[in-house]
C-alpha cells in the first residue's frame, strides 16, 4: 500500500501563497508520505480549473518534475474536473481531458481521475440523470479508449451530488466496459448523497484503481454555517482523519482485506489548521493500515 496525500489538502495554503507546490512534495516527504496526486486545482489560476491546460504550462510541469525528483516523492496521479453533461462544452471537455491522458504517459504517470459534471450540480427533475446518461456513458467511454492506447486508466469517483453512489459510478462502469476505465473510491464523499460509508465502500472496492481517505463530522442537522447539507439534508463537515464520524478503522480492514495494494491519497478538508490535520491524518492512516495488515 502506498499512503500518500492529494495536494488537494494543502489547498488553503496553497491560495494565500504561504505554500507552493514544491513544499507540498518536500513536506510530504519529510512526513513519510509515498506519494503525491495532483489536484489540478491546486495549480490552476483561481476559477479557471474547468479550462486550465497544464500541458501548456511548462513552468508549472517543470516544477513538479523538480519538486518529485528532489524529494524522492512520485507523482502518482492527476485528479480533475470535468463536464460531460453540458452539450455545448461536451467537445472542449472531452478533447481536453484526451490532452491529459497524454500528459499523463508524458510525466510517467499512469492514474487519470476526472469528473463528468460539475461537483455542485443536483438532479432537480425528475428523469434528469437518465437523459444525461447516455452522452457521460458514451464521452467516458471514448476517453477511456483513448486512455488504453497510453496504458493510462481512467476513473470517476463518488464526487459531489450527480454522479454519485456506488450504484450510480458502477452503472458507469458497466456502460464503458473498457479495463482502461476504473473507480477512483472516496470512502466518505458516498455521505453527500446519504449512502453509508461503508457499504458504499465495500461495493465498489473491487473495481478500485485508486483510492481517496477522507474524514467526516455527521450531524442531522447543521450546528452552524460552515457545513454541508446532503442531498437528504444531513450536515457532514471534513475533520482529521481519525477523529471524525466514520468508520474508517473498518473502512480500512475491509480496504486490506480485498486486496488491494495501490495508492492511497489522504484529503484532508477540515477546519481544524491544515498542517496539523495532514500530519496526524497521515500518521493515524498509516497506523491503521499496519494494524489491518498484521491482523
């Protein structure tokens, strides 16, 4: 198992400028991380990350390349949006994310995780996830075709409020039906549209190619403003991982009992100050895993 972080954690950091991304790779080094996912977010110009080329940054790519060799951390995936349900941005998107995909042989990297719709977007009719779809299913599935040719797997994940369940992302992969197409598992976004962690976990872990360790307080009603309301009007707010409302030490037994061997990228998205909830997350998931593995 390779326990790493998304430089999706270090994001407050990151936007007030006290962290750049090559102190993302030396601080995930220095605190015994074996990797790092890019969260193309994290190094995109501010509101531009549904257009953001990273290929055509040479600056930016060199940077990782640097930050990576130095501190002996691997890049080990890309991690970004994407919208499939929008027909007059359909091409774009799809042509971008094909860009991707050669970036990924490009830097080595073998792990390209995007979404189909934007994470805000929920059903409001009726019948609005099934006329949509057909176009997601046929858009991934070039993708990933595409992917194949460059020995790059593709995914979703149980992302925001749309394509979400493990119900909704396997339908997903059974319409691909592609080995270049996986699932990227978040073992607590399933919570945004109420599915249990767990068992949504446990659904989809045998088709995982990556997998997302996150953290959530889950309370039935919101205790104050800065928390998210589910699709069926729970409140979960990120938290150390460790210290919130899963059932992560579960989570993990079940994720070492499948099998699986791959990475394993830690978001952290609490209140709590970022440093210190990447740190003790960090330590309390590694921890976790040696004691499943040596059940």
């Amino acid at each position: 198992m390779k326990v790493g972080l998304s430089s999706y954690s270090f994001r407050p950091l990151m936007q007030s400028g006290a962290m750049q991304i090559e102190d993302v790779f030396a601080w995930v080094g220095k605190h015994g991380g074996d990797h790092v996912e890019l969260a193309t977010l994290s190094v995109a110009p501010e509101g531009q990350d549904l257009r953001y080329e990273l290929a055509d940054d040479g600056e930016m790519l060199e940077r990782l390349k640097g930050a990576s060799q130095k501190n002996g951390v691997p890049l080990s995936g890309l991690c970004m949006s994407g919208n499939f349900i929008d027909d007059g941005e359909r091409a774009f998107q799809l042509g971008r994310l094909k860009r991707y995909v050669e970036l990924c042989d490009k830097l080595g990297v073998r792990f390209l995780r995007h979404d189909v719709v934007p994470w805000s977007l929920r059903a409001t009719e009726p019948g609005q996830f099934e006329a949509a779809f057909p176009a997601i299913a046929d858009a991934t599935h070039e993708l990933a075709a595409h992917a194949g040719r460059y020995g790059v797997t593709t995914s979703v994940e149980d992302h925001g409020f749309f394509m979400n369940s493990s119900e909704r992302i396997k339908r997903l992969l059974h319409a691909v039906n592609l080995p270049s197409f996986r699932l990227t598992v978040d073992i607590g976004n399933f919570l945004c549209v109420d599915e249990n962690p767990l068992t949504g976990t446990r659904a989809c872990l045998s088709h995982a190619s990556f997998i997302h360790l996150k953290d959530f307080y889950v309370r039935q009603s919101a205790p104050g403003a800065d928390w998210l309301r589910t699709i069926g009007g729970q409140a979960i707010r990120g938290s150390v991982f460790g210290y919130g409302d899963l059932p992560v030490r579960s989570i993990i037994e079940d994720i070492v009992a499948s099998g699986y061997d791959g990475f394993v990228s830690l978001e952290y998205e609490g209140n709590e100050p970022t440093q210190f909830g990447c740190e003790t997350g960090l330590k309390n998931a590694k921890a976790m895993f040696a004691a499943a593995a040596g059940r």
